[in-house]
C-alpha cells in the first residue's frame, strides 16, 4: 500500500529598520500553488482544503524559551508564506527548501514571543533572493534534501532573546533514538480554523530509531533515509502546517538543533503519525559550506 505525504510549511522574517507586516496577507506555504507543483500527480489531490493545524496538542513557550525560534515569511508571485527557522549565525538562518524556493525575498522575524505585536525584543530583518541557498539535490518532485540557508540583508544582533542555535559537531554519529525531542513554531492554531498561531508554541515526544520511523511509515525508503529523523506522534503530539522549516531540538548540556521540520502525514497531523525532518548531522557540511558558521 503506498504512502501518501502532505508536506509541512513553515515561516521566517528579516530586517534591519522595522518591517510593518501586513499579517492578514500572510498564508501557511501550503496555500501556495508552487508548494504543490513539486509534488507527483499522484499527490495533487491533497490541494484540497483539509482543517487548520498547529503544533499538535502543544502548549504556549515562555517568552524567550526558544531563543533561536524565527518566523519566516517568503515572498512569493502570488503572496506571503509563513514558514519557520532558526538562527544560525548573526548573518544567516536555517530553514527548509521548500519554505524559500522560488521566493523574490521576505523577512525573517528573531526575539518573538508574539510575532504580530511590535515587540521590543523583535528583529525583522530582510533577506533577497541572491541570498537563498537551496540544496542543490532538492528538486520539485523530491522531498529529499529539503533545506536551505538564507543570508539575511543585515546582521542580527544577539541578545537573551536572540541566540543561534547548537547544531551537532563534526563527527557525530548519534540517531538520537529514544531521546526526547522538543519542536516548536507559530503554526495554525486550530483543527477547526485555518489561523496561525500568533505565539510560539511547542511539544515533545521521544524521537524514534530509524527502524521505528521506517515501520510507521510502511517501510517506505524513498521517503525514510538517512538524511532523516522522525520524531513520535504519540498522543496526538507532532509539527504541523505553519512550523515547516522550524527546529527540532534535543537536550545535551542544552538544546540541540538535531531536524528541520520537512513533511507528515496527509491523513491529518494528530493521528500518531510520526513527523519527519530533515537530519541536521546528516548535512552540517553542506551548512557550513553555505553559510559563515
């Protein structure tokens, strides 16, 4: 029996002066009619409306708990998408190739507890299209190798409420199987409405062994890989649409950036799935290579 996926949108913002958004043009990626073209003919029938989703039976952050958390907004032919990200260094962010691809710029929002308020520990930083580095495996029919780094048009300060993110050292080799995993993002608020959440909001769950992963989702190695990490739905608890590109993080001496939210399943994002990210270890030479860290 195949497998079907819906991928999961993200945001993130960026500017040195302050940007003014205008929040009721900005839709979740997956409105977009390029989020779909990527994806087979045997996918397309997921245009569909669905219910808004969020981070699944999650609960509010405290203001600056994810110091590395961004809201990304894309800008595209046809609107604004949100997506997520993370801080990687005062010049550049990391966040997943499906959430900038194709996109003339946008901004990149850092510090947000609230990100539609003029909060004053907010940054909005611009970022161009000469600035988007997508990976160059990543194609518009293939989920694989889905991410990208973004060199934002002025450097971000850091601050308590802004801080990079941790990413795994060169050289190691953990799954991370059986840890807990915190992902967190400003995705939709409601199964019953299509609003994004305005806060960031968060949850955990043990991330899963690859051999788990894999079984949940059928067996399927064209979509489970190496280059992959999964973390468990158990109690309804997973990423969702909104949060694409946002972080996933483990607890080693402080958090740890180990995914980037990538794709679910199309059967609905609380129904105990496992959710799948991209694996940062897998391509920390491709970021390094792509960015000033």
């Amino acid at each position: 029996m195949k497998t079907l996926v819906l991928l999961i949108g993200v945001l993130a913002v960026v500017s040195a002066e302050w940007i003014e958004i205008d929040w009721s043009q900005v839709r979740p990626i997956e409105e977009f009619d390029h989020y779909w073209a990527r994806l087979p003919a045997e996918l397309q029938y997921l245009r569909q409306p669905v219910p808004g989703r969020r981070i699944t039976n999650g609960q509010q952050a405290t203001p600056g708990q994810f110091p590395y958390q961004i809201a990304l907004l894309s800008t595209f032919a046809a609107g604004t998408g949100l997506c997520g990200g993370s801080v990687l260094t005062n010049n550049f962010i990391l966040t997943a190739a499906h959430c900038v691809q194709n996109a003339s710029g946008g901004t990149a929002i850092m510090g947000a507890h609230n990100r539609v308020l003029t909060e004053a520990t907010q940054q909005r930083i611009a970022f161009s299209a000469a600035g988007i580095n997508i990976h160059p495996g990543y194609t518009l029919t293939n989920i694989r190798n889905d991410i990208a780094t973004v060199r934002l048009n002025s450097a971000i300060t850091f601050n308590d409420r802004v801080v990079p993110a941790r990413l795994p050292v060169a050289g190691d080799s953990r799954t991370f199987g059986g840890w807990t995993g915190t992902v967190s993002g400003f995705g939709r608020t409601s199964d019953a409405s299509t609003a994004t959440s305005a806060v960031v909001m968060f949850t955990t769950n043990p991330i899963l062994t690859q051999a788990d992963c894999l079984a949940r989702w059928g067996g399927n190695t064209n979509l489970i890989q190496a280059q992959n990490i999964c973390l468990s739905g158990d109690g309804g608890r997973s990423s969702c649409n909104g949060d694409s590109g946002g972080p996933l993080t483990a607890q080693d001496s402080g958090s740890l950036q180990v995914g980037i939210v990538s794709f679910g399943s199309d059967a609905g994002c609380s129904v105990g799935m496992p959710s799948v990210y991209v694996r940062v270890s897998h391509f920390r030479d491709w970021i390094i290579s792509n960015s000033d860290l």
